[in-house]
C-alpha cells in the first residue's frame, strides 16, 4: 500500500529542482553523460531485485522482465550515449536571401523541472525510458510511478536515491492525491503514461499553466490478417504480442480482423501456438502473468460474457489470472470491443472486403498501433496510407516499440508527441531559435519608416 504525499512536500521537491536546475550543473555534456551511465550502473547492479519487484506486482517471469522492462531501458541508455554528443549540438541552418550577412542556429535546451508519471503495466521501463530523455536533455526530474505495483514503485524510489540527489531526480511516490498537488506544481514539462480519461485530466491541468506535454495513451489496437498472410507465422507472432504481460500492453493487439477464407486455419494455428507458449493449462503455468487487481480481474471477467468462447475463457480469481481467450463477439456495441481490453481475451471478427475494415477502424479513435498481416502489396498500401495510426508493423506485433530508430507515441486519442532513441531527446529539448546578425553592413530598407538620412554603412 502506498500513502500519499502532503501538497507541501510535493512542493518543496520541485522548487529544490527549480534552484538546481538554475546553477546550470545539469546542461553539461559531461553531466549528462555521468548521469545516464549512473542510472545505467544501478540498474545493472540491481537486476535480481527489479526482477523480484516484478514478480511480485504482476507474476512476470524473470525472461519477460528482463527483455521487457530491463534490457528495453538498457539499450535506450545504450543508445543515448552514443549519440548524445550530436544530437546536443547547435544546428546552423540557411541564410534566407532576405538575411544576407546573418547566421542562423538551432539550439537545444532543456526546459528545466520535468514531471515524468507512469502506468503500471510497464512500472519499471516506463517510468526511466522517459527518464533517459530528460536527463539527456539536461532536465532535472521528478519522478511518480503507479501506486498498483508497490513493489516496483519502492524499488525504483531507493534505486533514484542511491543514484541521483533529490534536487536533481527524485520518486514522488502515492497515488491520485499526489499526483494532483504535482500537478499544480510549475513544472516546465509533463511527460505521462497512462489512459485515455486520466491523459485528458493531466492535459487539462497542464492547460491552466500551460505546462507542454507529451501523452503517451492507449486504446484499441487492431490487427488484421488478410488472405494471403503467412497463417502460421501470424499466428505466432499475434499470439506474442497479445499474450506478453497477459496482454496488458499498451500496443498488444487488442481485436482481430481475420479475412473469412482463413478464419478457420488461423484459429487452429493461434490455439497451437497459445499451447506451445504456455501449455494446455496456461493458468497453472508459474511463467503466465497475472491480471494487476481484483478490479481489472473483474472488468475482463465481465468480457468473456460478450460473445461466443472459442476458446479459453476460463478465469481464476485466487491466482488473478485469465486463460488466453478467443472470443467471437456478439456485436460489436459490446464492451470488449468498445473498451481497450488489456487483457487476454482476444476478439475475432471476419471479413470478405479490407474496404469494410478500413471504414471500420476510421470510424474509432485513431489507434496507438496497428498491425497488418499480409504479402499482398495493394493491401499493405491500402492499410498503410488510409488508416491514421501511431505507430505499427506489417507482418509483426510489438516490435515497433523496440528500436530507438523509430519514435514511438499515438495520435488523436492514442496520444502526443513521441519518445524513445533521438524523440526523446528532442521531447525533452525546446529548440530555440537564434539569429546572429552581422554588424559589418545595415539595409536601409528594412526600415521602411525612416527618413531620408539613415545611411548603409
Ligand atoms: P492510469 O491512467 O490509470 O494511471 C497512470 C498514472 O496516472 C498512474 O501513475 C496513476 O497514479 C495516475 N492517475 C490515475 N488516476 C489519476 C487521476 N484521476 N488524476 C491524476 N493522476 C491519476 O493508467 P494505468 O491503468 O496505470 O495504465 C494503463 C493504461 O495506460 C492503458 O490505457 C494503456 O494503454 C496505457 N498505456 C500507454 C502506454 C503508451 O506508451 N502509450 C504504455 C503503457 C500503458
């Protein structure tokens, strides 16, 4: 369980980072660099207590904690330092015609005391991925994790104290309470993970200050499987991705369109591998995650009421933990395909015409991923261009979300703004613009007002 904080603590963090942020200590590349390999060092050092914490929030097994929340964060340090030199460096740009004689820069500048909130279904890597761009931007940073998974919260909050000074990085731990006395803090940045309402609460908050934010939300991700998809391997690669985490994922593929002539293989194919992952009892199977909470347990029980069980469906209230489901739902006015799932229940739905699926998902908020199964280029360009999307894969699940090449965020209702590798330095940087004027020549015509007199020197 954890308490809340009191409003005067909370602000008494944040106007120690003010001061802090404002002797300049944290601009530094050198800074910079020191702080990223420190957080990097005390990740390494702490590996078997993360993995502990995580069993114990969510029953993750110490392979998906460490590809998944661990070695993710890593590779993105990794990654950073790498780079870091470049992408700090100012940018010169043209000289437009009209500026002859001047010279122009990009600078990149931190934008001072960051607010980094996190969800739990990811508590580890979701709440120090970001960290990584504030600090490599030369943010300080004030860190609030999810009260639903304790343990990883504790942890993280001695990790950040035997790391860092609290007037630089610092856990704010608690729950709603706390997080509204932080936000009615002046922080210079929010950076949050979480759902659909509770973005639109911190995006209001935000508003009043007009604090900028990026919103890394969530919602219903389709995936589609047409008929000229390779069956097996998109089977394998959708069962990976909706079951990682029991499919409290962000961006697990949350329905399927599954074109009719192929319905049926595909479902014998997605059975086998559920099977070959987690065995016929997956329940009893000490690697298959636990829902969070009786209320999300609960909330997915309700689902596998909608529709018609093809199979699984079975849910196990001592040990929190949902079968691997198919379900064919009744319509689709019913909550399991109205609310995001996040869970193990996976809807089936097919289709003769990617048109009807298109029109389909242009009718919902635009997802925060979308995945397509395919070998037909016209099907793939089709999907592609007409669907507005954050972010996806085209014959794969979740490994969108896994290179720092690419940005990873949602549009419309899925989110704003992006992170991970370059994206999140530059979420993290306001990039000032700066125009350096020669003083060896003046125009007189740019001042059109002036009397006759002004002369060119
Ligand atoms: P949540 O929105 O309930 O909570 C996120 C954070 O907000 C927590 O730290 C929580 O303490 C705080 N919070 C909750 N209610 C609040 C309120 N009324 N006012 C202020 N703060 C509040 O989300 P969750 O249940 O922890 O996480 C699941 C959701 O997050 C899903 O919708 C999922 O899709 C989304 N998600 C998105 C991403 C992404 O990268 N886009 C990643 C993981 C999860």
């Amino acid at each position: 369980m954890i308490g809340e904080q009191t409003l005067e603590d909370v602000k008494a963090f944040v106007e120690k980072q003010k001061i802090y942020f404002r002797s300049g200590e944290t601009r530094s590349l050198a800074f910079r660099v020191q702080a990223l390999e420190k957080l990097g060092a005390v990740v390494r050092q702490n590996e078997a207590r993360i993995i502990h914490a995580l069993k114990k929030d969510l029953n993750k097994s110490e392979a998906e904690a460490y590809t998944t929340e661990i070695g993710i964060l890593l590779e993105e340090i990794n990654f950073t330092l790498k780079h870091l030199k470049k992408w700090m460096a100012p940018e010169k740009v043209k000289t437009a015609k009209t500026h002859i004689g001047s010279k122009g820069y990009k600078i990149a500048e931190p934008y001072g005391v960051t607010l980094i909130i996190a969800p739990w279904n990811y508590p580890f890597q979701l709440q120090l991925s970001p960290l990584v761009g504030a600090i490599a931007a030369g943010n300080t940073a004030i860190l609030k994790p999810s009260e639903l998974t304790p343990h990883t919260s504790h942890l993280m909050a001695s990790l950040m104290k035997e790391a860092f000074l609290e007037k630089y990085v610092v856990v704010v731990e608690g729950g709603v309470k706390t997080t509204q006395h932080l936000l009615e803090q002046p922080f210079d940045y929010i950076f949050f993970t979480g759902s659909v309402p509770v973005g639109k609460v911190i995006m209001e908050a935000a508003a009043k200050q007009l604090i900028p934010v990026t919103l890394e939300l969530g919602g219903k991700s389709p995936c589609i499987v047409d008929e000229t998809a390779d069956i097996a391997l998109a089977a394998k690669r959708i069962a990976f991705g909706k079951l990682t985490n029991a499919g409290q994922t962000c961006i697990a593929p949350d329905y399927l369109f599954v074109h009719e002539q192929v319905r049926e293989a595909f479902v014998k194919e997605y059975i086998k591998v559920v099977q070959a992952f987690y065995g016929k009892d997956a329940i009893g199977n000490e690697k298959y995650v636990k829902i969070v909470n009786d209320r999300h347990f609960n909330r997915l029980k309700e689902y596998l009421q909608d529709g018609e069980i093809l199979y699984g469906g079975r849910a196990d209230e001592e040990v929190e933990k949902i079968e691997p489901t198919l379900l064919v739902p009744r319509n689709h006015n019913v909550s399991v395909m109205t609310e995001e799932i996040f869970g193990p229940i996976f809807p089936v739905l097919s289709y003769s015409d990617l048109e009807t699926v298109v029109n389909f998902i242009l009718k919902r908020p635009k997802p925060l991923a979308l995945y397509m199964f395919t070998t037909n280029k016209e099907n793939e360009r089709k999907v592609m261009d007409e669907i507005s999307f954050g972010g996806g894969c085209v014959n794969d699940t979740l490994m969108h979300i896994a290179t720092p090449y690419l940005p990873f965020g949602g549009v419309g209702e899925s989110g704003i703004g992006s992170y991970h590798g370059e994206s999140s330095f530059t979420t993290f940087s306001h990039y000032k613009s700066v125009l350096k004027q020669t003083n060896k020549f003046d125009f007189s015509f740019r001042y059109p007002n002036a009397k006759n007199g002004l002369k060119i020197i």
